[in-house]
C-alpha cells in the first residue's frame, strides 16, 4: 500500500536521505519541515497518510508536543523517529499515543514494514470507530440505552438516551424502578436467566415505564458474569395502551350508539348502545351501509351526507333515523374519518356515532315561542336570525334560488341615548321596527341582533337589484322625522348587504359579509347602503391586525419603541422665529414599515384605543419638556390634538391634569380640535372652557372644511384658528382660494384669534399669507415633523428658508 508521508526532521542529510528511501519504497513525500511549530500547519495543507517525526526538532517545540497538537486537530497516525531510546523519551513519547517507534539509524525492511504495519493498524481504527458510531447512532434513532450489569454486586453502566433523561445518575438497577418492582427483578436475576419485561420506573411526575431485555455473559475482563441488554423507555406506549382500554370501555358502556365502518362504508362493528337506541342487532347489519337500513328512504325524508361527499375529518349535524319497527326519530349525528398509519393518509374507517334527541326537540319546540321574539320591539331575535337563515338557506340550495341580508345600524343612536335618555332609546327602537316592517315584501324577516343593530332576510331574489329597492325603501323611512316625547328626532341607518350564493354559502360567513358591508357603509359617511365585494373581508382582517399591533406598540419598551412623538414647528410669520411646535404621533410597524397617522388614529378611535394613545402621547411629551424649555422663551407654546373620542366620558381634563398640573406648564399648552369634532358634541364645550381656566389655549383645527356659522363661531371657546391645508396649496393658483385665506384672516382679526396657517410649502404662499395678515406659519416649507434632537438642533440655530 502507498502512502502520502509527512517528515518532520531537523538533519537535513537524514530528511533527505530519508525522503529517498520512502520514494524508493513506492511512497510520496508530501513535505518535510524541520521545526515542530510548523508541523500542524504543513498537516492541515498536506493531508498525509503518515507523519514520520523526529522528538528531538529545531527551534522551541519537540516532537511529542508536535504529535499532541496534531491529534487535537486531525486524525494521522504518527511515528517518531530518534537516536535516543531512553526512559524519558519513551514516556514522553507515550503522552501523543504514537502508532510506532524508530530508533536511529533503521534499515529499509524495518522502515517499510513499519509503514505498511501502521497504515493497517490505523486503517482498522477507522474501521472500528465507524463501526462504533453507526451502532451508536442506530441506538439513538431507536431510543435504546445499552446497559451491563454485574450480578453479584448490582453495579449497572448505562449509556444512552436513559443515562441523561433520568435526574440522576443510577449506580443500582433498583434505584431506577418503582418500589413496588424490586421483588419482581430479585427474582429475575437470582435465575440467571434472559429476560424480558416491562417495568414501572421512579417518577415524581406521571407514570412512567421501562422495558428491559437482558442477556447474561462472560467477558474477558470481567471476573463475574454480567448481563447485558438494552432498555427503553416505553411510557408512551404504555399509555396508548391504557387509553385503547378506557376507548374500549367507553364503547360498551356510553349512552350514545356507535357504528364502526369499513373502507367501503359498511358495518363491521356496534356497540349495545345501538341496539338499544335502533332495535338492530349487530348480526342484522353487519355487511350493510347505514343507507340501506337507518335513514328513512322516502322522498322527502332530510338529506343525509354520503360518505364520499363529507370533505372534513368530522361531520356533526341532525339527521332523521328510522328503528327496525319503522318510526322515526331526530338524531344527532358525528361522522369521524379514520385514517391508517403508514398508508400515507389513506381512509382506513369511519366511525359514526349518533343519539336520539326525541326528547330535546320537544322541549325547544316548547319554548320556541318564548326565545325567538325580542320583547322590546316585537322584532324576532338572534336566535331567530339563526334558524330562519339556515333554513332559508338550505332551501335556496335545494331550489337553487338566491337569498338576501341586509345588516342595518342607526347611525347617532348613541347620542339619543345620551342626550334624551334610554326610554326614549326604546321608544326609537320600536319606531324603526315598525318602518322596518312597513318596508317589507311578504316572506321577509326582519330581526333585531342586539342594541341597534337590525337584520332583515329577503329570500327568493331575482338577483342584488331586489336587495337595492328594499335598501332604498328602508333608508327613506327610518330616516323620516319623528316625534318622541316632545322631542323632534332625526335619525339614518347604514346598511350592509350580501347575497346567497354569491358571497358566501353558509350562516355565519353570510352574516359575516353583510356585517363588513356595513361597517364599509359607515366609513364612506353614513346614511347609505353598500353591497359586500371580498375586498372588504381583506380591510377587515387587515384592521384587526392593526388593531392587535397597535395594542402591542403601546407596550414596547423604550428600548425597542415602535411609536415616537415628531414636532413640527410653528414660526412667525414675520420674523420666521419659531414660537411654538405642535406634538405628532408616528408609528414604524416593524414588517409594514411607517403606518399613516390618519389610518391608525382613526382606527384607536374605533377601537377605543384613542385614550391609550393621548396617555402615550402625553407622557413622552412630559418627559421631552424640560429639554425644550431651556432653548425657548415663556411665550413658546406645545399643541397637542385631542379626538371628540376623549370627551365621551367627561373625565378627559382630570386625565390632562395628571400629566400636566406643573408651575406654568399649563399656559405653555395648546388643544387642537378639528371644526367637524365641534360639530358632532355639545358637551366638549365645558371640557375646553375648563381646559381655558387652567391657562390652556383652544384652536379649532381645519377650518374651513367644516360647516360651523359664523354665530356658532362666536360662541366656541376658542383661541386660535389653524387654515386648512387645502386652501393654502391653492391659493397662488386659484383666486377663490386666496380669497377664502384673505376672508379666514379677517375673520379671525375681527374675533380677535391667533392665526395659524397650514401646509405652507412655497415661498409664494409664504409671501401672500405675510401680505394678508397671517400671524403664524407651519409646513414643509419652515420644517418637517422631526424628532426631539433634530428639534432642538432647529430651536438653537433658527430656521433656514430653503
């Protein structure tokens, strides 16, 4: 055999000498180095078969520390070669595990029969350790410990997976079993014998077993014979076993009638209990399919599902069974599919369980009359929603016809109710379910689902249009002007409709679609209808998430925030000083990146997050104010937004003062609201005055936009008026603009109102708002929303026009 050979010798006649006997040989010399310290690397690059060392090297590491480093780092056997053969030498020699030994001078035949001796010894290595380790490796795929025990002294070595899962470390085989095990295993090994067993080991927890296979030997270095044998731990199957039997039990003895099929949907089982419920024997249907003899064959009997036609694992639902003398009986079924191991899926059963509910259906038929009304508007209830959809479904099915909802909710219910008091809430409720009545054809039903929210079923459409006149119909007369207790009422609804079988096929995803639509009504501004489109369902899952995300923003720790407060400053129209910055809020979602302020506002106010996020706000701003109030003067002002949202409960200025109550913080704060907040509650006006009397100043917020008059105007508690947005970006463009900002600004002087404009973003609006009398400037123009160091980089160096 030939071999690749490294030789480490610092002589370097003998290297070459023998670098020439080793060529002669048939071997190669893949490199020869004189000095210890490069040996591992010449190794590495070479890759020999063989590494022929001198222990005695130039330069500071011998050859024995060599070898040592080279076994750490690869697997070559090793042969030292020197002149000395004493003592120290061979125990020095000893610590590297040498493959061989050759002392100086050798001839040829002892150095080639060296070799050839090495490389068969370190080729059997090789083949032992592999060996080794694929039977290491079977016994670890299998979850078997190998163990040897000695009799006489009930020593036991394990090794395995057991060796580690126990919590401790065993030196008796008795220490691993239960109490109760230890005569049992006395005995078995006082035999002498093989054996086999399953046995219940030491838990503190739940039970667990053991199976151990034993065989005695004699080995070598052993003075005593010893057993050995494998052991596993076979809890699992152990419990498997033990749940086979509870299932068994469960079969004989439960109340319910259980028929097991084959492949093919016949009989091969039954339990007592059908017998009992059927009047059939086992041996009277063995062989058939419960088509042929448990379900009624007329025409007009229910539908049962075939077999072949339930495409889940598990079908339940109400059938009509027939016993052996014929009658009749409603029962509830459940067919489970059962599927064998190792066929890749492939059925290997059905079970079919069913029980008679003779009994259940004639008390709910009993109390039928008294569930499925709504005792306040006479109205069927959400019970009766669900049992007249699902028929009105299944009958569409059947004839192939389609089925309309219409999901209604009033829009400003909740206003009547806080303002005129829940009898009067009632009295409106009845009053829209009487519209509602008078606006519907003959076979609608009209349900209330809760609060005021209202479903109306329309069966056997034409098609969306039929929904479309009935939708119209119902918007013109709950939006009718009544009278309730003296008071003159207005009231619209939004509606939301869906249509079987286009948008969905089932109860609850039929209701689902028209709830969307709705709420999609509600969005697009109210008092209208919208048909269901699957985009909606995508908005949906999409706001949900949000919803989640924003709720988990809110907890982040300031060490990873997703939410930050931005501030954008607010300057003098004149000198271009900045006077006053107005707090925003951002959110960077981690995998949908920056989400608008409009869309996750909006969706707080919804979801009633909207005081969560003021506290958040408010907080940080606290925290960022002592930083700006030593770059600005006492007149400098923070604006802060405030949803209409925060007012609903009347505690929205005590929340404030918890954050704010500090020595002249209070006049440094301003509380912008938009024109459409003012319009929609009277009540915040005690809330701003209040706000007012502890030294805050109020701005109404997009003016102009709203539809506030000018008495309205006077009377607000206001400070300060901000220009919409919309006409600054036109006013150099369009002369009724200019005129609208020219109007706003004389407006305000002849009220007396600081003057803010929006979105200033070129150099010509600046000008005309300068020229038009305009005291306060904010947009891209004088600065984008930024964060608090860029901030306080702008309060100390001032602003530069771009």
């Amino acid at each position: 055999m030939n071999s690749s050979i490294l030789i480490v010798e610092d002589e370097f006649v003998v290297s070459l000498d023998l670098k020439n006997m080793l060529e002669d040989l048939g071997h190669q010399v893949v490199a020869s180095v004189s000095r210890g310290e490069d040996v591992v690397q010449a190794a590495l690059r070479e890759r020999p078969d063989l590494v022929l060392m001198d222990i005695r090297l130039a330069g500071v590491m011998t050859g024995t520390e060599a070898a040592v480093l080279l076994k750490q780092q690869m697997d070559v056997p090793v042969v030292f070669l020197t002149a000395y053969c004493d003592e120290t030498v061979l125990q020095d020699a000893e610590r590297s595990y040498p493959h061989g030994y050759l002392v100086k001078p050798f001839d040829r035949r002892e150095l080639a029969a060296t070799i050839r001796m090495v490389a068969n010894k370190h080729q059997a290595e090789l083949s032992c350790r592999r060996s080794e380790q694929r039977l290491k490796l079977a016994m670890a795929a299998a979850q078997l410990s190998y163990f040897e025990l000695e009799v006489s002294t009930g020593t036991l070595e394990l090794h395995g997976p057991l060796a580690t899962d126990l919590a401790l470390e065993p030196i008796m085989l008795q220490q691993m079993l239960a109490q109760t095990e230890h005569e049992r295993l006395d005995k078995l090994l006082r035999s002498g014998k093989a054996f086999s067993g399953v046995f219940q080991a030491v838990s503190e927890q739940m039970p667990r077993f053991l199976q151990i296979h034993a065989q005695p030997q004699y080995l070598s270095d052993r003075a005593s014979p010893v057993l050995i044998g494998v052991m596993e731990d076979v809890s699992r199957q152990q419990q498997h076993d033990l749940q086979r039997r509870q299932a068994h039990a469960v079969f004989s003895t439960t109340a319910e009638a259980i028929l097991v099929l084959d492949e093919h949907g016949v009989v091969v089982l039954a339990n007592p209990a059908f017998s009992r419920i059927s009047g059939y024997s086992l041996a009277a249907v063995r062989g058939q399919s419960p088509q042929q003899f448990l379900y009624p064959q007329s025409p007009n009997s229910p539908v049962t599902p075939e077999l072949h036609e339930v495409s889940a694992a598990h079908w339940s639902g109400e059938v009509t069974c027939q016993r052996q003398d014929g009658t009749l009986f409603p029962a509830w079924q459940h067919l489970c599919k059962v599927r064998a191991p190792m066929t890749r899926g492939r059925r290997n059963h059905y079970v079919l369980m069913f029980s008679d509910i003779s009994a259940l259906r004639r008390a709910e038929e009993h109390l039928v009359t008294l569930v499925n009304l709504d005792h306040l508007t006479g109205l069927g209830n959400r019970r009766k929603l669900e049992t007249v959809l699902k028929t009105e479904i299944e009958r569409a099915q059947r004839s192939s016809t389609m089925l309309g909802i219409l999901y209604l909710d009033l829009d400003g219910f909740k206003l009547v109710n806080d303002t005129l008091g829940h009898h009067v809430g009632d009295l409106l409720l009845q009053e829209v379910a009487s519209r509602i009545l008078q606006c519907t054809r003959a076979g609608d039903v009209a349900v209330r689902v809760g609060g005021d929210e209202f479903v109306l079923i329309t069966p056997d459409i034409h098609g969306p249009m039929d929904c479309y006149a009935v939708a119209e119909k119902l918007l013109s007369g709950i939006s009718a002007d009544l009278e309730l207790n003296d008071s003159q009422v207005s009231i619209s609804a939004s509606i939301g409709i869906a249509c079987y079988p286009n948008d969905a096929m089932d109860y609850t995803e039929l209701l689902k679609c028209a709830d969307l639509a709705m709420f999609a009504a509600k969005d697009a501004g109210r008092n209208r209808y919208m048909f269901f489109n699957p985009y909606l369902s995508e908005k949906a899952h999409l706001r949900v998430r949000l919803e989640r995300d924003l709720k988990v923003a809110l907890l982040c720790p300031a060490t990873a925030p997703q939410l930050a407060v931005h501030y954008q400053p607010i300057v003098d129209a004149t000198t271009l000083q900045i006077c006053g910055v107005e707090a925003l809020m951002r959110w960077q979602h981690p995998k949908l990146g920056a989400i608008s302020p409009d869309r996750f506002i909006k969706l707080a106010e919804q979801c009633n997050l909207i005081q969560d996020l003021s506290d958040w706000l408010c907080a940080q701003v606290l925290a960022d104010w002592p930083q700006l109030q030593q770059l600005t003067a006492p007149t400098f002002y923070l604006a802060l937004n405030l949803s209409v949202r925060q007012f609903d409960d009347g505690l929205l200025v005590e929340r404030l003062q918890r954050y704010f109550d500090r020595p002249g913080l209070w006049p440094q704060l301003q509380f912008e609201l938009t024109e459409t907040a003012f319009m929609q509650s009277d009540r915040l006006e005690s809330s701003l005055q209040q706000l007012q009397l502890l030294g805050g100043s109020i701005a109404l917020d997009d003016f102009g936009t709203g539809y506030s008059s000018l008495s309205r105007l006077k009377e607000l508690p206001l400070d300060c008026l901000k220009i919409d947005r919309t006409f600054v970006a036109t006013m150099t463009d369009d002369s009724r603009s200019a005129q609208i900002v020219q109007a706003i600004c004389t407006l305000a002087q002849a009220l007396d109102l600081m003057l803010v404009a929006e979105g200033v973003e070129t150099h010509a609006q600046l000008a005309g708002l300068q020229q038009m009398g305009c005291q306060r400037i904010q947009g891209y123009l004088i600065a984008k929303p930024v964060p608090l160091d860029q901030l306080c980089a702008l309060l100390q160096h001032g602003i530069h026009l771009h």
